[in-house]
C-alpha cells in the first residue's frame, strides 16, 4: 500500500515557472541606474556642457527606471494571480526598489 501512495504523489507534479516579466523588469533595474552612473561618469569628465547627448542618456535611464518600476508592479500582481504558478516575487519588487533607492 505504500508503494501504491508513494506513485500516486509522485505522478502529481506542478510546473511553477519564474515570471519572464519580472526577470525583463528585473534587468532594466538595474540597467537604468548602471546607465545613469555611466551619465554622471560622463559628465564629470566632460563637464557640463549644456543640453548635450549626455542629458539624452540621462533622461534614457530615467526612462528605463519607470519602464522597470511600471513591470516590476505588474509582474507582481500576476504572480500573486498565479496562485503559485509563477514564481519570482522577490525579482518583482527587488526591480521596484531598485530604481528608487538607487
């Protein structure tokens, strides 16, 4: 009879897959403050110069970090919807907070 219980739970298994959104948001994290680093960078070396193709940069990484930020929540909420079939709520809001704290 165990034998016959042990197959039955085995035979069961559940796909749970990490959330494709949350790893995207995830990487645009950190990509946009890395890229605003490279900007400030830039333009300690280069001086202020004006309204040049470094404040195009800057505002780009901005951009990015409200992109990861705008998909970090709604990869959040499809993996609380899931009901645990998706995994990655730590990615989600770690690619909230990254971009506001960095």
């Amino acid at each position: 009879m165990e034998n016959n219980a042990s197959e039955i739970i085995s035979s069961k298994t559940v796909e749970v897959k990490l959330s494709r959104l949350a790893s995207a948001a995830i990487c645009l994290a950190i990509i946009g403050p890395a890229m605003f680093l490279v900007y400030f960078v830039l333009n300690i070396v280069f001086g202020p110069t004006g309204t040049t193709i470094f404040d195009v940069f800057a505002l780009f990484s901005a951009g990015i970090s409200v992109v990861a930020i705008i998909l970090g929540i709604i990869s959040f909420i499809r993996i609380e919807m899931s009901g645990g079939k998706i995994t990655g709520n730590n990615i989600a809001v770690g690619s909230v907070l990254i971009p506001i704290f960095a």
